[in-house]
C-alpha cells in the first residue's frame, strides 16, 4: 500500500501544496509535480484508421510513476472553477492509455486505486468548486476506482490557506483516513 | 456586431464541429482552431516580485483575434467531463491577462461580450456535462459577460452527432439566436 | 405501454401546464394533479420498533394511479430552485412504500418505469435549475429507473412560457420520444 | 445577535439532530421543530386577481419566530438527495410572504441574516448532497443573504452520525464560527 501525490499547482510551495503538506505530514508518500514534466495535449485520434500515435514527451514517465501507488492523491489549485490545465492535460491523455498496447489493463489497474482530491481556490470555492468535485466523481466512476474524500481550501494570496481552519481540521481527518489505509490494506 | 468562434477539438471536423457548423450556417464568424496555435500552462506568478513573465506562444495572437470580437462561441469536446485541456490552457491564461499593462481593460473589454456554450461528449452528456455548464457561467459571471445560451450535444464515433436530433433542433434555435443579435445590437 | 403526468404545480392552467401541453399534444396520459390530493408530509419511521404506520390521506391512491403506467413524466414549476413542495410530499413517501407490505416489488416496478422530466422557472433556470434535473437523476439511478429526457421552461408571469422559443422546440422533440416509446415498446 | 435552529427532521433525536447539537453546544439558540407545526403547501396565486389569500395554519406563527433572530442555522436531513418536504413547505411559503403586506420587508429582513446549512443523509452525501447545497445557494443568494457555511453528514440508521469522524469535526469548526459570530457582532 503506496501513495502518489499528483500536483497540479505551477507555483512552488503555494497554497495547495501547504495544504497537502497538512495532510501528508509523516506519511511517506511519492510526489509527483505535473509541471515538472512536459505533458502535450492530447490529440484525438481514437478513431483515424491509424490510432493514437506514439508522443514524445513525459506523459508515460509520469505514468508510470503514479500506477506503481495504491492511492492516488490529487492536488490541484482551482483555476477557473476547474482544475489546472497542467493537470487537466494529464487526465485528458488517460483516453490514449485506455487504448494503448503498453497499457493493456490500464482502466483495470485504476478501478483498484483509491482516490483523494484535494483543491484549493480563492473565489468562493465551496460552492463554486463543487463542478469540479462532481467531475472528479465521474472520472472516478468511469474507472470504478473509489471516491475516498476531498477537501477544499479557500487561498489566493501566497500563505493565506494558513487562516483556512476549517480546511486544516479537514485536513488532519484526511491524514488519518490515509493513516488507515495505509495500515489496513498491507 | 461580430462573431468569434473558439474550437477547444483536437481533430479536424469532428463532432463538435459539425453541430457548431450546425449553429453558425449561414452567419459570418471567425474561426479560432486553438489547436493550431501553441499555447503554454499558466505559470502562476501573480504574488512573484516580478509578476508574469513574458511568455513567448501564441496567446496573445490568439487573445487579439478573441477580442475584436462581440460575442464568443465556446465549442469543446467534453473530454473527462469538462472542456478540453487545449481549452482550459487557454482559459487558464486569462489570469495573466488580467494583470497584463498590454490589456489594461482585460475585464471591462470581456464584462461586454454575449457567450454561447457548445459541448459534445459521448458519457451522458445532458447529466453529466451540467458541471462543465456550471464553471462556464462562474467564468463569465467573474467578468460580467452574458451567458446566452447553451448547448450539448451527445457523441462519441466520428459522425454519431448528427443522429442527436435534440441537440440539432437546440442548434437551429441557437442560430436564430446569433442572428438576433447580429440585428438587433449593430 | 402508457404514460402518466405527474403535476405538481399549485396553480391551474399554469406555464408548466401549457409546456407539458406542448410535449403531450396528441399522445393519451393519465393526468395526476398531486394538488388535487392531500398527501401529507412523510414521517419518518424506519427506525421505530413497529415500522412505518399506516397514513390516512390519499398518497396511495396517487401512487396506484402512478405504478399503472410505464412512462412517468414528472412535471413541477421550479419553486427556490427544486421542486415544487407538493411533489416533494409525494417523492418523499416513497421512502414509505419501499417499506410497506402492500408495495413489496414497489422498487423493483419502478426500476422498469422511463422518466421524464419538464420543469418551468422564473430565476435563470437553464443555469439555476440543473441542481434539481442533478437531483432527479440520482433519484431514477437509485431505483434504475431510466432518465430518457429533461426539459427547462423560462416563465414567471402567466402564459409567459409562450415566448420560450426553445423550450417549445425541445418540448416537440420531448413529443417525439414520447411517440417513439409507445410505438416501439408496445 | 441570536440564533435560531430550523429543524426539517420528521423523526425526534435523529442523526440530524445530534449533529446539529454538536456545532450548539454551549450556545444557546431558539429551536424550531417544523413538524410541529402545520405548514401547508403554498397555493400559487401570485397572478390571481385577488392575490394570496390568507391561509390559516402555523406558518406566520413560524416565521415571526425565525425572523426574531439574526442567524439562521437550516438543519435537515437528505431525503431523496433535497431537502425534506417538511422544510420545503416552509421555505415555499416565502413567496407568499414577498408579497404580504404583513411582512413589508421581508426580503430585506432576510437580506440581514446569516445562514448556516447542516445537513445529513445515508446516501454519498458528500457528493449526492452537493445540488442541494448548491440550491440553498441560490436561495440565500436571492435574499442577499450570506452563506456562511454548510457541514455534510453521513448517517442513515439512528445513532450511525456518531461515527462520522469527519462531520464531527466540521461541527466543531462550525461552533468557533458561531461563537465568533455572537461575540463580534454584538
């Protein structure tokens, strides 16, 4: 039983990432930075004769890195009331691996990962973030992988999620959801 | 009174662009394929001391085309339940723009538009692209643009969208619509 | 295969009544103005030692009237952004007959009916009103009901809904559906 | 600065209540139970002649109550993924009271409270309870009144809140804000 947290900030150390570190903190986790890595859009090409074509880029690097992990933590600033688009690109690119040869189980493979999502947004985010935690909850579904818990955090300038104590008394929840896990499932 | 239309596809005359064709027959619009252009990740730097950095993409040439325009046609695919990430990318970069000296009245100039949403996607669209609709009006609410109309259209394979007669019936209105205001507000 | 309409509007000859009109023009149903009947508000009692008491009002009446047919078309005016509280009352007492030993196949029987819904309001509803249509939706998928079609009017003042355009245009395609089903599943 | 606690539960001692008594604790609050009252369903006669026409049940007898006080807290179990009927009879009732010459700012009464939202349900609330948090949204937005806050529970049998580790901590969060809430505004 692993953990990979996926980021799909573009600031270091920003508010998101302050916030994951609430819930993380002493637990051995894998980071993985989306903006790190070069991830280019997808093209669709599901149905040209010839399929998708190989892209040279980071997209499989990256993964690679999070299947190897039982639950999947992702961290994403809210950027127009949606996730980022560094992590959108990723998730978008999941449609090439459902048909790709290396991947051959790979909708399989995420119908056994557990999910956590955690966003942070400075315009009213908890209502105005709840699109993106329903479309969270399609993509989960689609792949039966199961739905453990969010949490949502109000920050816009550098630090200020510090003040959000609701969200770090969801947070301390969340690492113990995660401890659980981790102990449960060996 | 002018037309933009923005394509968040990543093929070439797809689905989503059939019913959008569907809407603007016969109407004098600009095209804007994002897909042709480059355009990078956000990189978050409102609070760096120096704020945003020159990025050297297509954006702003993107942008430019956008803003000569009075009413703007959003048309993506539904990929994972929200726009497309060559959407969201542009989206995203709004940000930058509202802190940009080169677009001094970002949000005035867009609180003056009328949006029109076109979506397609193949999962249960009319259910589970509400989300996605719901970010589009916080989208505009945040500049004050008028959100006119909507419109989702359910296909997957090449071609399947022209079996959605709802969605052709609801693209007939939206062009009569578009014509209105072409009329109405010269 | 037949279709029963289930109203529940307050007021006689009302906006959703004329839409309603528009999609059933044509086509035999069984009308059930749940104004009409007193229902009274569910009590809740699973949990208590001797089960759910009988009621007196006329809730099962309705519902028998309801379980007759295979198509239910659920049409409410939009009151604070959900359903109207006279079908409120209705809906909430099938947490009643899930238990009750007069209705043993009621989850089963309704697992077979196909839904529709038309829903009229006044306060943005395109936008205002996917909360409720969200709402249905997991309501139908809890009895595995199947959700064939959804359908929003604009219109506060009387006969107002005469000028939404395209709600008229989706309630014909709504009528053609309607047509289809009993056509083919006779 | 005072409290009142509007209960939509149909059941005494339930899951909601006990949640609700977690975030009161030690503060002391005037509690409505709706169910003891008689509130029937809002008869639509906006556009008739005469307008509304008196209604004789308790529903006056429950708003002057609820108006007395500065913060109103909505406590109701889920069902059927809304709020109970028995809470939206109340609420429907409003429209009424926009135009009743007893209560000639009603809106702008409202407009002055704060509102909290707690709300408890068997069924994935956390996700299948967003719609209606989103339509107490709507509701406090059309008043002007200010959401402060909402608090999901998960508990279908008696006494099963107990082990919603996460909502109990939401309770607590919520309690700090309403006590700050009555020493600040004094």
């Amino acid at each position: 039983m692993s953990i990979a947290v996926i980021y799909g900030s573009t600031r270091e150390n920003g508010n998101t990432e302050w916030l994951t570190d609430q819930v993380i903190h002493g637990i051995p986790v894998e980071k993985v930075y989306l903006n790190e890595f070069e991830i280019l859009p997808i093209k669709d090409e599901r149905h040209s004769e010839a399929g998708f074509q190989e892209v040279f880029d980071d997209y499989n690097t990256v993964l690679d890195k999070v299947l190897k992990h039982d639950i999947l933590v992702f961290a994403t600033p809210v950027y127009w009331y949606s996730m980022s688009g560094t992590m959108k690109l990723f998730i978008d690119r999941w449609s090439q691996s459902l048909r790709d040869k290396k991947y051959p189980n790979f909708r399989a493979d995420l119908a056994k990962k557990k999910a956590f999502v955690i966003v942070v947004g400075g315009d009213n985010p908890s209502i105005k973030a709840l699109p993106l935690i329903q479309q969270f909850k399609y993509i989960f579904d689609f792949f039966g992988m199961s739905f453990e818990g969010y949490l949502i955090g109000k920050a816009s300038k550098p630090g200020e999620i510090q003040h959000d104590k609701k969200a770090i008394a969801a947070a301390i929840h969340m690492q113990q959801q995660l401890k659980e896990q981790l102990k449960s499932n060996k």
